[in-house]
C-alpha cells in the first residue's frame, strides 16, 4: 500500500508568507507611534508628578518651615519629605536631582541638567521630549515649568502643555 503525503504545498506556503509580510507592513508603523505615545506618557508623567512635588514642598515650607540657612540667591535651605532631605531655593526644590527629582521620586528613572529633565533612556535624539524645571529666582516667585525643547535649545511650548507622539518620535 502506498502511504500519503500529507502537508502544505508551496502555493500555500508562499501565501502565508506573503499574508504575514503584508500584516508585518501595517502593524509595524503602529506599533512604532506605540513607543512614541509611552515616551510622551512617561514625561507627561514625570511632568504631573514634579508639579505636584513642588506644590507639596512651597506648602510645607510654608506650615513647617526650613533648616539650614538660606544665601542670597534663595539657596542652602532643606526641608525632609518622607525622610528624604530636599534642597530649596526660595521654599521651592531646587533644580537638581537632590531638589525636583527627589521631591518629585524622579530620581532614578530621570535625570536633570540645567533645568531641563530627560527620562533616562531616552534617545538622544528626542530633546524635544523632555520638560524644564526653572527653580524660583525670588521669594515671590514660583518656580515654572515648560515642556519641550527645540533644537536650538530654547523652550517650545508653554508650561501648561503636554508632549504628544510626535515630539517623542513619533509621527503626526
């Protein structure tokens, strides 16, 4: 008696793959913008989070008061928040990872130079996914925040803004 065969022929093979090629060209576009919405989440998170850190900071400032002794320029004053000492520049965290990071619980998934806050891994670059932390510069004045930076450097948006995909890589 003669057995069988049995399997697929090569018609049927090559259109499989010629459906998965197809699939793989439509959901790989997506999934890119994906990760270009997480980045922008994540930021946006971090962002919420060093608002709210620095709200909480200026308020117990203000019930509790400081230790150390301010300089000039606001500087040298600590506040403990959760057994975590904060600097401060004119009540609010200062802009370091000992001040906004700290404050925020930001300090190991973001890291801050010069004001501006980046989430570690981020790549390069992406400087437009980011938000800057501008500590107070006097006792009357809150410190800000914006989101975004260009490429030349200087802030593209206001400080009410959230990122979207597209600044964190993403497209339109």
């Amino acid at each position: 008696m003669k057995k069988q065969q049995g399997g697929f022929t090569l018609i049927e093979l090559i259109m499989v793959i010629v459906i998965l090629g197809i699939l793989a060209a439509v959901a790989l576009p997506r999934i890119g913008n994906l990760s270009a919405d997480a980045r922008a989440a994540s930021i946006n998170a971090g962002l919420g989070a060093a608002k709210s850190a620095s709200a909480i900071v200026h308020a117990m400032v203000t019930a509790k008061g400081t230790t150390g002794t301010q300089a000039q320029d606001g500087s040298g004053l600590t506040i403990d928040l959760e057994g975590q000492n904060i600097d401060l520049v004119f009540g609010y965290p200062a802009a370091t990872a000992a001040g906004i990071l700290r404050a925020a619980g930001l300090e190991g998934d973001y890291t801050i130079s010069s004001g501006v806050i980046t989430q570690r891994g981020n790549p390069t670059n992406l400087s437009s996914c980011s938000f800057t932390y501008s500590a107070a510069t006097s006792a009357t004045t809150a410190p800000s925040f914006v989101t975004g930076v260009g490429d030349d450097g200087t802030a593209s948006a206001s400080g009410t803004a959230r990122l979207t995909a597209a600044q964190c890589g993403g497209s339109n």
